[in-house]
C-alpha cells in the first residue's frame, strides 16, 4: 500500500512545482506581447512568438517517453525545471526580443519533460474510480494559475521588469521543490514500446481533440491581449483578458473531471464543442460588445480546458495497467500543436478581418471538436 500513497504524493508535489511554473508563464507571457506590441509589433509577429515554448514541445514530446523511461521520474523533472529557470533568467537579464526567443525556445525545451514527467505520473497513480476526479483537481490547480498569474501586474502595481523578476523567483521555488523531492519507484518503462505515434495511431481523435483544447485555451491568451491593447487598454487591463481565459479553466476542471466519472464521455464532449461553437461565433459581435473578449475568454479557457482534461482521462482508462508515458505524450502532442498553431493563426486571422475573422476561424475549429467527439471513443 505504501507504493500507491508514495505515488500520489509524488503527483501532487510535483504538480505543486508546475503550478508556480504555469502561473509564472501565465503572468509573463501577456507582459512580453503587450511590450512587443508597444514596441511596433503586429499581432501576427506576437502570435508567431508566442508559439515558440509551444513549438519546441509539440517537436519534442515524441521522444519524451524514451528520456522518461531512461531517467525517470524525479531526474527528468529536475532536468526541465532547470531549463525553465534558465530561460525566465534570460527573460529578465534582456531586452532584445531575438534573446527571448531563445529564451522560449529553452523554456519549451523543459516544459516538455515536465508536462510528460507530471501527467504521465497521474494517469499510472491515481485509482482508476476517481481518474476524473483526480485530474480535475489538477488541472483546476492549474487552471488557477492561468487565472492569477495575468493579474498579477496589476494587483501587485508592478510594471514589466518586476514581473519578470517576480517569474524568476517562481521557477526557482519549482526548482528547489524539484531537487528536494525523493526518487520514486514507477511501473516499468521500456524505452521501445507504447511511443508517442503508437497512441497516436491508437486514440487519433482524441488527439484531435486535446489540438482544439490547446488552442482554445493556450493558443488566443497574448493575441487577446495584444489586440486589446491596440483598442487603447492599458498594459493591465489588456492582460486582464488573458486572465479571462485563465479563470475559465480554473472554473470548469474538477466539474468536467467530475462529469467524466459519472456521464459517458462522448456525451460531455459534444456539449463542450457545442459550447466552444457558441462563444466563436459571438466573438463576431465583439465591436457592438466591448465586453464580450472577457466573456468568451471565460468559455474558451474552461471548456477548452476541458477538452484536454478529458481526453487525458480517457487515456488513463485506454492504458490502464500500462506504463501512460505514450498515451500521455500523445495528448500533449495535440495540445502543445494546438497552443503552438494557435496564436499564429488566430493572430493572422485578428490581423486580416479583425473580431469576425478570428470569430470564423474559430467556429470552424468548434466544428471540427464536434465532429472529433462523435467519434473519439469509437472502437479502434
């Protein structure tokens, strides 16, 4: 019994550590596109920045569960928080937008060993009655760090440079929770088997799915805000509308982790990509509502959120009994590509047509969700 406790002591102190991590990158990233913004950058420029952490880790997480198998656990979770102190470092010590580039670059590196390392360590540990539960709690967490972290700036008056020394003092608590931890003893990881395309291959819709989580809820927080910016916000009430995405994924986990324990799943969801239908196409009348971004940031956050939430459910239950580091790394793949294709699109689409543009692309990717979860949990 006490390798089960250890386990799941392990999860919620690891997801203690990436909790400080999420509400750093939540807290930093609007900043960095409101200042890239006042410094003559177009939406489209941002939303290809943007992308960057997002990039390296849909490039990397592939090999992710052949360096978990081979480090394991707590190692490869050093490993990463120490690259994501690096580059928020970086973030502080430089002005020039290509060093932070870099910077994200090696940030994406290490998010991707600690987003493998922290889930793939849930599904294997938590008691398969209360999956759902369990990853609601998490990602409400996390959800939560996505809420506090773009209202920081103003809740603390900070300005720019503060706010990323303040990141910095974040990631280095995730550090110290990281090489404090004791080595765990997982179930058996080999190298060669269940990879990343293995579960591709195995739960493709789902992938789709956790593709239309990533950038609903990743992939449109520094676009918003850099648009409501250029709408003539300040610095802190243009990143409050990331913030709104932020909320709504703090609001709507445990419920969707809870639905997940007691609904059947392709019933949940289709009325989550319903509901994302609904808040693209009101994105259209954002000119004759000035208070709509903040509203249907709250949809797209939470049930974007969800999206992930519950597909990352449904692997725990496709791989039970296994090693999840595959199943896992597969649902990251299609987040990470949704939060990185995301911004750069739906800057794109902002800079072309403007609210209605992003509000047409968007619908159509709500379509595509729905479509994805009439067939999600078909038998292979």
């Amino acid at each position: 019994m006490r390798a089960p406790t250890s386990g799941l002591a392990l999860v919620w102190r690891l997801g203690a550590a990436t909790t400080l991590i999420v509400t750093a990158s939540a807290m930093t990233g609007p900043v960095l596109a409101v200042l890239l913004q006042q410094a003559g950058r177009g939406t489209a420029f941002i939303g290809a920045f943007s992308m960057l952490p997002f990039l390296m880790v849909g490039l990397l997480i592939p090999l992710m569960p052949r360096v978990l198998a081979r480090l394991g656990t707590v190692r490869c979770y050093r490993a990463g928080a120490l690259l994501q102190f690096t580059g928020v470092l970086g973030y502080a010590l430089t002005q020039r937008p290509v060093l932070w580039a870099l910077c994200s670059i090696v940030i994406g590196c290490g998010a991707a060993a600690l987003w493998n390392t922290t889930e793939a360590l849930m599904a294997e540990e938590a008691p398969p009655e209360m999956r759902g539960r369990v990853m609601g709690a998490y990602q409400t967490a996390l959800g939560a760090a996505l809420a506090v972290g773009p209202f920081l700036p103003g809740l603390l008056q900070l300005d720019a440079r503060p706010v990323l020394w303040l990141a910095v003092a974040m990631v280095a608590g995730c550090v110290l929770l990281a090489v404090t931890a004791r080595p765990h003893v997982s179930k058996p990881r080999d190298p060669q088997a269940g990879g990343t395309w293995q579960a591709l291959r195995l739960v493709p819709w789902l992938a789709v799915l956790a593709f239309c989580g990533g950038v609903f809820e990743a992939g449109l927080g520094a676009v918003s805000a850099a648009h409501a910016s250029a709408s003539g916000l300040s610095l802190r009430s243009a990143a409050s509308v990331a913030g709104a995405i932020g909320v709504g994924s703090f609001l709507l986990q445990y419920p969707a982790g809870l639905a997940a324990d007691r609904y059947p799943l392709t019933r949940v969801f289709t009325c989550a990509s319903l509901a994302l239908l609904v808040a693209s196409i009101a994105m259209a009348f954002a000119t004759q509502a000035p208070w709509l971004p903040w509203a249907c940031g709250l949809v797209w956050g939470g049930v974007g959120g969800a999206l992930y939430t519950l597909s990352m459910v449904q692997v725990a239950h496709t791989f039970a009994g296994r090693a999840a580091g595959g199943g896992t790394a597969a649902m990251i793949t299609g987040y990470t590509w949704g939060g990185s294709l995301g911004p750069v699109a739906s800057g794109s689409a902002l800079q072309a047509g403007g609210a209605p543009g992003l509000a047409l692309l968007l619908s159509l990717l709500a379509l595509a969700a729905l479509a994805a979860a009439r067939r999600a949990l078909s038998p292979p």
